[in-house]
C-alpha cells in the first residue's frame, strides 16, 4: 500500500504525509479475515517522501508482490500512475489497485491512463475485502460495488455502489493495529465521524452521504488517550464539521478529561453557524490551539448558490470568541465560485483586514474536484477549468482568465503577501554534480554547475538535465548555476524552454498562473567578490533567483535589501557571535546560507541560552503544554488537506517546517503574548547553511523573527540527516 506526499516547496520541508487510507484498508484485511492468505505493507513516509521516481520504483517492486494499492489524490495522482507503470515494467504479474477522492466516474484524467488494472471509487474497507478475495480466488471483479475492471478496450463501468453503512467501531485504528507508526513529530489522524450534513457543492464530502456514522464519545476518547499513550502529540481531527457533530460538547469534556496536563494539541474545522463563547472556552480547555473556519465568500448570494449558507458576520463572531481563548485560526476564502465577482473577493480582503484576520487567512482559486456537484453543473454554470490536477478554474461568467489573475494580484497586494507556495531552491546540502553521470536520486535534488563560460558547455548542461527529467519525471528539481564570470540569458531560456516541455504535473502546473514552475526551477549563484554588471543581475532576476556568497559584514549591511534591490545572500564565511546577535535587526529579510560547522555551534549555542533563559521563567505545567504545542505547531494545517479537496492550496509551508521541542521553549514568548502576536506579523531572515560538514547533519535553518527588547523573540531550529530525522 503506496501514499504519495504532497510535494513540498522546499527539500528539507515536512510533507504531513500519513497514509491513513492505506492503513485502514490493511485494518479492513485483517478485519475480513485476510490475514492468512497475504500480507500487507504500508510504505512508511520515509521511504515515499525522500526518495525520486526511480528509486521509490525499485523499492516497491523489489520483492515482486502480487498487489499494489495506491491512495490517490489531487496532488499525487500523475506520479503513482507512472509508479505503477514503472512497477509493472519490473514486475509485469503484478496488479495495480488505484482508489481516493481521485478516483471517480466523472474524472476521465486518471481513467483514461495506463497502468493500473483494478479501480476502486467510495469508501473502501467493505469492498476491499470482496476485490481482494476475488483476485486471490481468481475471480472476475466486475460488479463489486464501486469497482471498475482493466478490459482489452478499456476501462469498464463502476459497479453499482450503495451508500456506505457500517459503523465505525467496527473498524480499529491502524494506529492501534501497528499498522501506522505513531510519530510525535507527525500529526495523528482520526475520524468519529463520516459524511456530512452540509451541501456545499465544490466540497468532496457531500459525495460519501449525508448520514452521519459518529464514534461516540467514550470510543474517541478512549482512542485519543490510548494515541496519547503512544506517544501522540497532535490529534487532526478529519471530521467534516467538529462542531455539528452529535455529542459535541460531551466529546469536548471528554477530551479536556484525556488532556489535563495540555499535552496534547487538537486540530479540527469548525462552522461559525452554531458556535458560543462557551464552545470556545471548551474548545480551549480541551486542548484546541487552532481550528479552521470556512469564510469561502462575503457574498450572500453566492454561499446560497453553492449551498454553502452562513454570512461573513457569524464569521467574524465566531473568530472573535476563539481569539479571545486564544485559538489560532485558519480562515479560507475561494476566489472564483460561481457568482462571485472581481469586487466580491477585494471585499472580502477587506473583511479579513477590518476583523484582524488578514494574517489568518488562506485565499486561493476555485479547483473543481472529481465527484463534486460544482463539477457536474459546470456547463451549467458557466464554468471553465483545467482537465488536469489541480482542475483549476480557468474562466466563470464574472472572471475572464486575465481578470482571474489580476484578482489574485491585487488580493496579494491588500494583504501584503503571496497567497502560494514560494519556490525554495535547494541550495543546502552536497548537491549533484551536474558535470558527471547522472543517477537516481531523491524527491527533491539540486544539481549544480559551477565554472567559467557555462554558456559554451551549455551542451552538456542540457543533456545533464535531460537525464534528470528521464531518471525522475516527477521528483523537484533545482538547476544551480554558479558562473565565475556572466553568462548570456540565452542559457537561462534554454532550461526554461526544456522545462516548460518536461512532464507536466500537479506540481509543474500550481503556479502556472503566475508564469512559475513549482516542480523545475533555476537558482543562479554569485562568487563572493565578482564584478557582475547590475544589469545583468537584474536581469536574471526576471528569470532566475539568485544569490551570492558574501561576508557576515555585508549580509548585515544590507540585510533588508537583501531578496529585494540585492540578491538573496548564501554566506560562506561563519560569522563572530555578536554578528550573528545582530541578525535581530528589525526589516532584515532575505536567505542567508553558511558552509562552515562553526555557524552551526554558535546558532545553537544562542539559540540553547535563549531557550534556557525562557525556560526558567515557565512553570512546569507551562513547560508540558509547550512541549505539546511542539508537535502542533508541526504540520498543523495538514489534517485539512486530507479533510477537504480545495484546501491544499492554502499557506502551510510554514506550519510544515516549525518542529522541536527546543523551537518551542522560545515560541512560548510569543504564546504568553497571545493577543500580540496574531495582531502582528514578524518579519523573517532565514540562514541555510549550504555544505555542511561531516555526515550527520544535512541542514540546519535558522529562522530569527522580529524581536523583543534585546532578546530574540523566537528562533527556530531544524536539524535534519539524510534519512529526514529531526533531532534538537
């Protein structure tokens, strides 16, 4: 059983990838009886997340197995089909399963392709049981429920699928089956509820039912304290609506009673509609940090149209309530629903601004998913969008595709921020030397050119990338040129020409909006010293990032310039300790990167002072909601990507990289100033030290935030090896 990540914007960024799915069909096996007649292996995200097409493909079908079941979804789907396809071709008798929200009648993209044999669409743990046994009996399949068959000609129609009715007790957790590891540095997964009584209809779940199976309060709490016990720091919540749930305030007193010290953090999506003061100190007392709330649009009309109800005003109540508590949240609003206009969405920038949620808020384009009923009425509607992930809408009746985009611009500019995913090169690291052979390699690699005259050897730059795109289609990539001396733009359009004709993928298309590929990128590098023409540097700016290796002295001087007027600075020279104190400088923003271990000591040696100072003033109860919080802070905008098809489009880069317990002492700063920090938005240097040595760490990222009177508010700290450990 195979689950592919949500590629990451950068290298060393946690992906959030549990395969829950993969779990719960493995629980369903053994549940049926299965256990006698196969084995099943769930692949553990170390394996999926680190390793390029190549080599993931080698080992999946190392041992030859007779089944391979893959979870498919909008941001994985294009690469486990050609997984299969590269599986098959080593191993040719085995069979290929497909099954997720991917897959579904109305979704001829992944039907319509190669290489697997079996596709399964619903809810899945009754009918996996009947496939299995029907392959292993060696059976035809066609006509289970919500199964399709491989044919000569095609693909054959789904079997007929009632509505899935069994309760959810009669299923254990994976977690608690062994069959998914319980990482405290990973969020944990549960479900007490399926289906959903809401209608929204650019929503995947109104397509399961909307009958409620719920797992009643003594079953989850009993399931969150036995997580807890096994070492469970975040709990995501997956249920559709928290909040309207049956029992919800039974199960919120429940939880506080699983919870008393407030080690473990909660994650869940909540509707304004039916939410009091006292739900928010409950949810507050429980151990709820940061919920999500749908905002989707401030036009009355539209949330009718689309079935989504509710008004902007019980919105901004709502979020009122839970900062008061100090709940977190994350607000969406959907540009692009049908009905919506230009105005309607600068509207609502404006409403986020007025209600302080600006900072909170998750804005992104309309996807229209498989099996959503916006789907099915497009025509209907008006509608235009992308037959390929991430289905992106492309023109309604109020937006022209050039109105979409200076939307999306101009709702950047009132919040004074990018909406996406910033393209991170991988500048940490060895690297691949892209003068030599190429092999297989990771998820994300960054092969390097450094030397004079790179235009003359752009003939063997190209063919070294070429070999990349062929040995893994699908894997980041971050062309690196270092050049000794300037180099004509041609050679930077050249690598963007091959780009733009490579595969295409979820990933290569996210920003093709904004005229960027998220998937294949190019950093260009400037030696320390070297004379470059200003011009020439800006423009390359206009079709590359790029960097220069300088001093800590001249990092430091123009440190707010840096990313902005000046390049990003990849420093490469370690820095004296009150240099590096002085990197607290307010404004300051930019990458700045060290090769030496010497940058490392003193990082670490400030940061651990800071903490240990911060730590000292903190009671222990104090100290265990922190070291708890740890582990939220962690990732804590992944459960909505498995609970909702729009939401993997909003901002979670952020939340993805923030990990350790240590990190954490020194956000406690910023939690006993609550109010404070979600009024304002820190600004940011990073350091990436680039080449490393010795082999146990990879990477060390600093982040230094905005600072409090002599003191660094809050710094970060991730230390990652080569297998994707993170040790503080």
């Amino acid at each position: 059983m195979v689950q592919l990540p949500v590629p990451p914007p950068a290298a060393l960024a946690a992906t959030g990838n549990v395969p829950l799915a993969a779990g719960c069909l493995a629980v369903a096996a053994r549940v049926h009886g299965l256990s006698s007649r196969l084995q099943i292996e769930v692949v553990e995200p170390a394996v999926t997340d680190a390793l390029g097409d190549t080599r993931l493909a080698d080992f999946v079908a190392r041992d030859e197995p007779d089944f391979v079941g893959l979870s498919l979804y909008l941001w994985n789907s294009e690469r486990s089909l050609h997984l299969a396809r590269e599986v098959k071709r080593r191993s040719p008798q085995t069979q290929v399963l497909i099954g997720g929200p991917e897959v579904s009648a109305d979704n001829p993209f992944v039907l319509g392709q190669s290489g697997f044999d079996v596709a399964v669409t619903g809810e899945a743990e009754d009918t996996f049981a009947l496939l299995l046994n029907a392959l292993l009996d060696g059976r035809d399949p066609h006509g289970l429920p919500g199964v399709a068959v491989r044919r000569p000609l095609g693909l054959s129609a789904f079997g007929a699928q009632p509505a899935a009715n069994f309760p959810l007790e009669a299923y254990p957790s994976p977690y608690l089956e062994d069959l998914l590891p319980v990482e405290p540095r990973r969020s944990t997964y549960v479900e007490t509820v399926r289906g959903c009584r809401s209608h929204c209809t650019f929503c995947f779940y109104p397509r399961s039912s909307s009958v409620l199976r719920v797992l009643d309060v003594e079953r989850s709490a009993a399931l969150v304290a036995a997580l807890r016990d096994k070492g469970a720091r975040e709990v995501v919540f997956l249920d559709p609506t928290f909040n309207h749930r049956p029992e919800f305030e039974p199960l919120l007193d429940a939880l506080a009673r699983e919870n008393p010290s407030g080690a473990l953090t909660f994650f869940a999506e909540v509707r304004a509609e039916g939410l009091t003061l006292a739900h928010a100190r409950m949810l507050k007392r429980a151990g709820f940090d940061r919920l999500e709330i749908g905002l989707q649009s401030v036009n009355r009309d539209t949330l009718k149209r689309v079935r989504r109800g509710g008004s902007p005003e019980k919105v901004a109540e709502a979020a009122r309530m839970l900062h008061g508590e100090g709940i977190e949240l994350l607000v969406d609003l959907i540009v692009g629903l049908p009905g919506d206009t230009p105005d309607d969405v600068l509207r609502g920038m404006d409403f986020l601004e007025e209600n302080r949620l600006a900072a909170e808020a998750q804005v992104f384009p309309l996807s229209l998913l498989p099996g959503t009923a916006m789907r099915a009425t497009a025509v209907e509607d008006g509608v235009e969008f992308d037959a390929a992930p991430p289905y992106r809408v492309r023109r309604t009746a109020e937006f022209s595709p050039d109105l979409l985009r200076e939307t999306l611009l101009e709702a950047e500019a009132r919040l004074g921020r990018r909406l996406d995913e910033w393209p991170r090169p991988h500048l940490v690291g060895p690297g691949l030397d892209g003068f030599v052979r190429q092999e297989a390699g990771a998820q994300h690699t960054a092969i390097w050119f450094e030397g004079r005259d790179l235009f003359a050897q752009r003939a063997q730059i190209a063919a070294a990338v070429e070999a990349r795109l062929r040995i893994d289609p699908f894997a980041t990539l971050d062309v690196v040129l270092a050049p000794a001396d300037p180099f004509p733009l041609d050679l930077l359009d050249l690598l963007a020409a091959r780009f733009d004709d490579a595969q295409p993928s979820y990933l290569s298309r996210a920003l093709a909006h904004r005229g960027e590929n998220l998937q294949r990128r190019i950093a260009v590098v400037l030696p320390h010293g070297a004379g470059f023409a200003p011009d020439w540097i800006d423009a390359v700016r206009e079709r590359a990032q790029v960097f220069r290796d300088q001093s800590v002295s001249e990092a430091l001087r123009d440190a707010e310039l840096l990313g902005k007027a000046l390049p990003g600075d990849l420093r490469a020279r370690p820095p004296r300790r009150r240099r590096l104190g002085r990197l607290r400088r307010p404004g300051a923003r930019g990458v700045l990167a060290a090769a030496h271990p010497r940058i490392r000591r003193r990082a670490l040696s400030l940061f651990r002072q800071q903490a240990h100072r911060l730590g000292k003033r903190l009671p222990p109860d104090r100290l265990d909601q922190i070291r708890g919080r740890a582990h939220f802070l962690r990732e804590r905008a992944v459960g909505r990507q498995r609970a909702r098809g729009n939401d993997q489009h909003g901002k979670v880069a952020q939340s993805r990289r923030r990990a350790d317990a240590l990190a954490d002492l020194v956000a406690a700063r910023l939690r006993q100033h609550e109010i404070e920090a979600h009024q304002r938005r820190p600004r940011l240097v990073e350091l990436r030290p680039r080449r490393l040595a010795g082999a146990c760490f990879g990477d060390l990222e600093i982040e230094l935030l905005e600072v409090f009177p002599q003191q660094l508010a809050d710094l970060r700290v991730v230390l990652d090896d080569e297998n994707g450990l993170r040790r503080g």
